[in-house]
C-alpha cells in the first residue's frame, strides 16, 4: 500500500508539473493567436506557481505578452494592465537573471531595449498631453533601462527631456536632479546651465547657481547667455567689479550692443550710489549728558541741542570708508573744536568744556577720500556708456544678430553663432523625433523662436527682456516637413532705459551736491560752489529726461525727477503738467 501512495503522489506531482507546462504552452499560443487576455491569464498562473516560478522560459514568455499588451492597437486589449512596461522589463529581468546558460540572451536583451523604447513613446504621449509629470518619469525610465540595465548606452536625451518634463511640471526639485546629472554627463546643450543655475537663483541659493553657471562658462565660454547670467549673479552678490569684467568680454564679442553698453552703465551707475556717501560711526555726549553712538551715518552728519556753560562736550568721527576724517563742535556757528586725521580706518575726535552757555552743533564729514575718487571715475564711465548706448541706438541700421541652438536632421544639437534676421533651417524628420529650437537674441527685444511642422505651427515661443533667449521643443506627432524659424521683435526699451539713466545719473549727481551744501555749517565757503554745481547737473539732466518723457509719458521715476526739477528752476505750467500725470497713474 505504501508503494502504491508513493507511486500516485508521482503522477500527481508529474501531473501538476505537466498541467503548469501545458499553461505556459497555452499562454504561448495565445501570443501567437493575439488572444492577450487569455495568453496573461494562462503566463500569469504559471509564473505564480512553485514548479515554473524559477524557470527562466516563463519569465521570457511573460515578457513578450506584456510587451505586447503595451505595443498593441487593438482597443480590447490596451487597457488590460496599466502596469504591462513595467511588468514585462520585470519579466525579462527575471528571465535573464534565471538564464544561467545565457541560453535566452540573444533574445531577452532586444526586448529589453524594447521596454526602453515603449517608456519613451508613453512619455510623449503623456508630454503632448501635458501631463508633465508622467512624461518626466517615463523619460527617465527610458534612460534608465539604456544606462543601468543594458549599460550599453546613455540616452542623453531621454534625460533632457525628463529635465525638461519636471520644469514644465513646476517640479523644480526634480528638475534639479536630473539638469545636475546632465551636468555630470557633460550633456552638449548651452541653455541647461542657465536654466539650472536660475532653480538655483530661485531657491536663494546664488553659491550653487553661481557653481553651475561656471561650470558652463568653462565648457562654453563664448555663450553669450551663459555670461549674461553669470554677470547677474556677481550683482546678487555684491561683486560688482566681476560682473564689469564679464561685460567688458561681452563688449569684446559684440561692440555694437547697445543693451550691453547701458548694462556698463548701469554697473557703474551702481558704484557710484553704492559709494556717493562716505559712512561713519560716530560717539558723542547728548543733552543729557550721557554717552550715545549712532553706526554708518552718512555725510555729512550734524545734531543740535543747546548747552550750559560748564557742559563737557565730546564728539567721535570714525571712518568706515575715506581717507580724512573731520569731527568739529560748533558753538553757536563759530568752531570750538575740530579734529581731522589721515589714513584708511582713522577716528577723528574733538572736545571740551563749553566756556558759556549757547546752541551746540557737532558735524562731521570727509576730504579727499578714496571713496570720491572711486565715485567719480565711476560717475564717467557710467556717463559714457549710456552716451555709446543712445548713440547706438540712434545710429544703428545693422540687422540683428543671434546664436541659434537646435536639433538637426541626425538627432544630435548644433549650434549657430550670430545669424541674421530672419534664419530658418529646414529638414524632414519622423512621427516621435525630439525637435527643440532655442533663439538667444544679441541684439533686440523680444525673440521670437518657431518650430512649424508643415508648414503650420507646431511650437512657438517668445521672450522679453534685455538678454534674453526664446526656446520652443516638442515631440512630433506625426512625420513630415521641419522647418525652425528665429526672429526678433525691436521696441524702444534699451533706448529709453540708456536716456533715462543718463538724465537719472546727472540728476542724482546734483541732489547729492545740494545735499551736501545744505548741511554745511553757516557761512561755510564750500557752500556755493556745491550748490552752483548741484544746479548745474540739475539743468543738465533736464533736457535728456524729457527725451525719456517723450518716449513713455508714464514713467513714474521720470515724471519724479522731472517734477522735481521744475520746482527748482521755477517753470510753474511744466509743474503742474508731470504734477497731474502722476497723481493720475
């Protein structure tokens, strides 16, 4: 009896072992048949069970059905399983790693690249209908198949592409990582840096922005934008002199840019704001008699207060920035004690007993600074820059110039440095090809960057700014006729900008010298001469902010200054005029 249990458990064991087979057979015929619900129901039942489980034919049969549910048209079997890449790459990984021999191989890697390409053609179709976030990851899962498990090739594209994904998605975290592995890659796109560095700008974190701009300027160190964003971000961190630098380059490249003369401008514009008023830390006795210190007070500093006779007096100048410092303390308007001292951090103190009772003043400021000398070199070429600006733009008759990235015909990026207005490029490409344009505008306002795909528009972009870069890319949904089209846009934006600084600059230059007369003691014989200097840039700036008056009539900071300037010299009609506009914006 025990023989004949032991026998019948055989055939039961043969017979289930059989019946798995014989379910795997079945899954195979359906395949061949196009019977996909049937052939993942029978694969399905043998890959779960203990005896085909481990067996490396299973796996490879799961795959090509599930590959197939994924490649199918047929609307009855589409839907089967929303899972049916990724379950078919598992398969064929199972498969391969069961295929000890390597029996199987010849066949299973194809495949496998076949799952690559399925998560790429699944990723266009969510990137068309904007649905950003699914086309990033299946980009990526298409990269990712190419680089760890085939490790025959990185698909650079299909990352750029899932970076691209994840900024359309407002994923900037995302879009991060995978702009950074391009970096690592070395990926050959100029407008990845600018546009990673800017993630990096927007989380306040100008040191990494900085780091990956830099980057880019090592491997393209003639990229226009490039530079432009690193000259920005110097700005952020209060380097100034770098980003003059980096202008300067800019000018060598192209000399005739008027947008970039009046950004020279401006950086020197910033200097002398950042250094028209030397800064002080000043210690002295109150009224009440105590001890009071104010930190970086401007020039040039004064307080009042009436005294007693017998009242101790004391008063610190100590230079931030300057050369000479000058502390004095002025019993009713005639000096009772002054300091002055030399050198580049020097404190200059003065004091007293008051000898009678009367109203005090102590004052404090500087002669012959650094500072002055810095502010008025800078005053120059800020002054001269935006003249080389207006002269440009009034002069100007050229055509615009621009570099030009894309796609080519073959699928890799090219690049054009300085083509004309208007340029196109022209190709036939394929139903799923990446096509990308990108318009970086050398001169000129608003780039307009067009990607028509017969003949009708299939992506277009534009963009404003002073430097600026208009960039379109899509996948084409269906083959024919390429054609790229780039051009730009001019408005009267770097004219007004270049008028209204200079007129902002000689304006400014002459409220710094009223100031300064105004807090002089009385009498003082520096009086004068810096009022009659502070009206003369006053009058000088009047003509060329009324040329920015006529160009956009509701500037607030023209009609500001001009209002300002007509107060001073008496022109009452003109007065009210910029008076009602503004009150009327």
């Amino acid at each position: 009896m025990k023989k004949i249990a032991i026998l019948l458990i055989i055939l039961l064991a043969t017979s289930t072992t059989f019946a798995q087979n014989t379910k795997r057979t079945s899954a195979f015929n359906h395949l061949r048949h196009g019977k996909l619900d049937k052939a993942k129901d029978a694969i399905d039942a043998a890959a779960a069970h203990k005896k085909t489980i481990n067996d490396a034919k299973t796996w490879y049969y799961r795959g090509n059905i599930y590959l197939e549910i994924a490649m199918t048209d047929n609307e009855k079997y589409k839907d089967l399983d929303p899972e049916c890449i990724d379950k078919a790459l598992e398969s064929f990984l199972k498969a391969r790693e069961l295929d000890v021999k390597g029996k199987l191989l010849i066949d299973i890697l194809p495949r496998i690249m076949a799952c690559g390409e399925q998560y790429y053609n699944k990723a266009v179709r969510f990137y068309n209908s904007k649905e950003y976030n699914k086309s990033s990851l299946n980009f990526f899962n298409a990269f990712e198949v190419n680089k760890n498990i085939l490790e025959s090739s990185v698909d650079t594209g299909a990352l750029y592409n899932s970076a691209l994904s994840a900024g359309l998605a407002e994923n900037n975290d995302l879009a991060k990582i995978r702009y950074g592995m391009l970096v690592d890659l070395n990926y050959k796109n100029q407008g990845m840096y600018v546009t990673l560095s800017n993630y990096y700008k927007l989380d306040g974190d100008s040191i990494k922005a900085l780091e990956y701009i830099q980057i880019g300027r090592e491997r393209f160190p003639e990229d226009f934008q490039i530079l432009i964003t690193e000259t920005n971000l110097f700005l952020n961190l209060g380097e100034t002199e770098k980003a003059l630098n980096n202008l300067k380059q800019a000018l060598k490249t192209d000399s005739t840019n008027a947008s970039i003369y009046s950004a020279v401008g401006s950086m020197y514009d910033r200097i002398v704001n950042d250094t028209s008023e030397n800064l002080y830390d000043v210690t002295y006795t109150n009224l009440s008699g105590g001890t009071e210190q104010k930190s970086k007070v401007k020039n040039s500093w004064f307080e009042e207060f009436s005294a007693e006779k017998g009242t101790n007096v004391y008063l610190s100048n100590q230079v931030m920035k300057g050369k000479i410092a000058i502390a004095s303390i002025y019993l009713d308007d005639v000096v009772f004690k002054t300091s002055k001292s030399e050198g580049e951090y020097v404190i200059a103190s003065a004091s007293g007993i008051l000898p009678k009772s009367g109203n005090v003043k102590y004052s404090i400021k500087t002669e012959g600074s650094t500072i002055s000398e810095v502010q008025n070199e800078a005053f120059i070429e800020a002054e001269n820059a935006y003249k080389k600006a207006i002269y440009i733009c009034e002069t100007e008759t050229s055509q615009n110039l621009y570099d030009v990235t894309y796609t080519n015909l073959s699928g890799g990026t090219e690049q054009k440095s300085k083509v004309k207005n208007s340029w196109f490029e022209e190709f036939s490409a394929e139903k799923g090809t990446n096509v990308y344009l990108s318009n970086q505008v050398m001169k000129g306002k608003i780039a307009i960057a067009s990607i028509y795909l017969d003949d009708i528009v299939f992506k277009t972009s534009k963009s404003e700014g002073e430097y600026v870069i208009a960039s379109a890319s899509g996948i084409l949904p269906k083959s024919g006729n390429v054609k790229y089209s780039i051009k730009v846009v001019k408005d009267n934006k770097v004219y007004f900008d270049a008028i209204y600084n200079l007129g902002a600059l000689y304006f400014n230059r002459g409220v710094n010298n009223i100031q300064a007369a105004d807090v002089l003691p009385y009498g003082d014989e520096n009086y004068d001469t810096l009022k009659n200097l502070g009206d003369d840039y006053m009058k000088k700036s009047l003509p060329i902010l009324e040329k920015a008056y006529e160009l956009d009539p509701d500037d607030y900071s023209t009609l500001f200054s001009l209002k300002q300037i007509y107060s001073r010299v008496g022109n009452v009609d003109k007065y009210k005029e910029v008076s009602e506009r503004l009150q009327n914006l």
